[in-house]
C-alpha cells in the first residue's frame, strides 16, 4: 500500500537488486545515490519500474550533503516506512588515506559517519510509520563470533580504545583505534562500527519508537563492483572461490531480494538482531539470527562510541 523505503547506494550491487526486489513487491523505492546519471542507468538495465522509483542525490561522504538530503526528503506529508544504511567502499590498496569533505578517513566517512547521521536525522520521520524498519548491511569479516570474521587477512576488525575518534579523526589520524593506516582493516572496522550502531540504536530507540532495527549479512556476493579496487587476480579468483572452495557466493539478484525479506517480510519483524544465512550457501536455508562478537558487545564501548560518532557528525 504505497510503502516507502531509501536505500542508500541503490547504484550498483546489492543495493541496487534490493530496490528492484522492494519495487517488484509494491514498494516504492528511493535510491539514494552519488551519481544520479549512473543510477538511472543501472535501474533501467535492471527493469526497476520508473514508476516505483525516486532518484534522490545524496553523498555520504559530505556530512553537509546528508543534512541537505535529509531536509529534502522530509517535507510536510513525506512517509518513510524503512531506510537502508548499504552504500560502502572498500579500497583494500590504498597506500594512504583519503579523506571525506570533513577530512575524516574516507570509508569509515562514507560507510559509518555519513550513515548514522542520515539515521540519526530521519529518525523521528520513520518513527511515524505503522512498521518502520531500519536495516543497515553488516559483514561477516566484521563479526569474529562467525567463522569468516576470524580470518586475520589483512586484520580482523578492531576499534581498540577508540583514540582516533578521541583525538578528533582528522589526519594525521586515519584510523578509529589511532593506528597506523591499513585499508581493508578501515573497511572492516566501519562494518563493525555499523552493526554496533544498530545495536546502540535498538537499545536507545526500539522501546519508544517501535523502529525494528536489524543488521544482515546477505552472503559474499562476489561479483559486485565493490571489489572494483581489489588487484585484478583477486576480482576473477574471489568470485570462482567462493563459488567452488567456500560455497559462500551469492548471487547479486539473490541477495537484493534477501535485503527485501529483511525490510519487508513478517519473519524478521525482530529488533536488535543480527541476520545471516551462514558462510556455506546451502539452497532454501532460512535465515538465522547471529550474536555479534565481544568486540561488538561492550556496552560501555559502544556506549562511547556513540557519543564520540555524535561528536564528529556535529549532533554532540
Ligand atoms: P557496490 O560497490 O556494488 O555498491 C556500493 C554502493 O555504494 C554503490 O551504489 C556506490 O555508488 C555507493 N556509494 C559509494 N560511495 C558513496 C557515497 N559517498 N555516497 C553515496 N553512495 C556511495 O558494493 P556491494 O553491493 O557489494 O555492497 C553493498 C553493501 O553490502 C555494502 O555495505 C557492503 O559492505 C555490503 N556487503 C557486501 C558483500 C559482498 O560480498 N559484496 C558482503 C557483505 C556485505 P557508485 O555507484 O556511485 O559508486
């Protein structure tokens, strides 16, 4: 019945086969995209009907754009049933950091820092939903309490002690533990920092909003351009690996419609959950909810990683 969902990063992969899997059932589908030129195309290749599809422009790595995005979307009569925190980089071969408008390190930026605060802004929007749902995409090299997170290859993630968002995030600091620069630990702390934000967002929020929030960890959907920074050998090896050694591949159509399930099935109605479907594809599983790990459960951590995160984002 007209329901409304954002999906951030809805140009490519995941997210972009999650909004054509949400528009197929009736949603209506806000793509939430840098490159409005590039999402249109991508959408067209894909079938999403143009009739059940709004391009919004939003760059997560401009806190000033998230805040222009939100105000644009939330005028008087907007309705927002679910948002989808997908959008990432991953840029394992960095030798040094980039940096995003505020000059924070840029995939922690992008991936975290510009995500909770576009859900920290559309909170009270989505709270008026008759079933509003938050999801945010999760890894599973994020969470040691599952096998694929304990692979120490280049590190597992960590966010140690918190000194670099202590000491402000700017450079010379890149990295949220305060240690030296490593690309492809960046993008896995930012996973990690974003399956504790929804945790922190179910403790603090669920009870008076009613909001489901949930993490999901959809598969290693090998194919997608995410990995358009990883070496050459790596992006024709990975995909036939995990096809053939790990059995964990998942195919982009599949996973966008695992995305749907999770924002808009009955079964995974649950808040403060953490969904998987297990590194070994085996056919017609049911999803399966996953404790994080202790790195992503110390409340008092967490606690202050939130109000540090608040702090950069400028809400403090
Ligand atoms: P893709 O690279 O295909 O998609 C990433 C999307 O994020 C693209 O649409 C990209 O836009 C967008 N994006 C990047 N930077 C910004 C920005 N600054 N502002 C707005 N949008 C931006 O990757 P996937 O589909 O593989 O990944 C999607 C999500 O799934 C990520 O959160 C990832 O961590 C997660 N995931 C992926 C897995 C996998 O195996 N692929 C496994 C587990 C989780 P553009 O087209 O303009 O570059």
């Amino acid at each position: 019945d007209g329901q409304v969902v954002i999906i951030t990063g809805a140009s490519s992969g995941v997210g972009l086969w999650a909004a054509r899997a949400l528009a197929e059932r009736g949603w209506q589908v806000v793509m939430a995209c840098r490159d409005l030129d590039r999402a249109a195309r991508a959408a067209d290749a894909t079938g999403i009907d143009p009739e059940r599809r709004r391009l919004m422009a939003l760059d997560l790595a401009d806190l000033d754009d998230v805040r222009r995005f939100a105000a644009a979307f939330d005028v008087p009569g907007a309705r927002l049933d679910a948002l989808v925190l997908n959008a990432a980089v991953y840029m394992p071969r960095l030798a040094a950091p980039l940096r995003s408008a505020q000059g924070y390190e840029l995939s922690v930026a992008t991936n975290y820092l510009g995500h909770f605060l576009l859900a920290r802004l559309l909170l009270p929007l989505l709270g008026r939903a008759p079933a509003p749902r938050l999801v945010t995409l999760g890894t599973v090299t994020a969470n040691s309490a599952e096998f694929g997170g304990r692979i120490p290859i280049p590190a597992p993630a960590d966010l140690g002690d918190l000194s670099g968002f202590e000491a402000g995030f700017q450079a010379p600091v890149a990295m949220i533990d305060g240690k030296p620069f490593r690309p492809g630990k960046a993008y896995k702390d930012s996973k990690l920092a974003c399956m504790i934000m929804s945790r922190e967002f179910h403790r603090r929020h669920h009870a008076e909003t009613g909001i489901v929030f949930s993490t999901l960890y959809p598969g290693c959907v090998a194919d997608t351009p995410l990995f358009r920074h990883a070496p050459p050998a790596f992006r024709s090896i990975f995909p036939w690996f995990q096809k053939n050694v790990t059995g964990g591949y998942v195919a982009q159509p599949l996973a966008g419609e695992r995305v749907a399930d999770v924002v808009a099935d009955p079964g995974f109605a649950a808040s403060g959950v953490h969904w998987s479907w297990g590194n070994r594809q085996v056919a017609g599983r049911a999803a399966f909810s996953q404790p994080l790990s202790a790195r992503g459960t110390d409340e008092a951590r967490n606690r202050r990683l939130w109000d540090l995160t608040e702090k950069l984002v400028g809400l403090g």
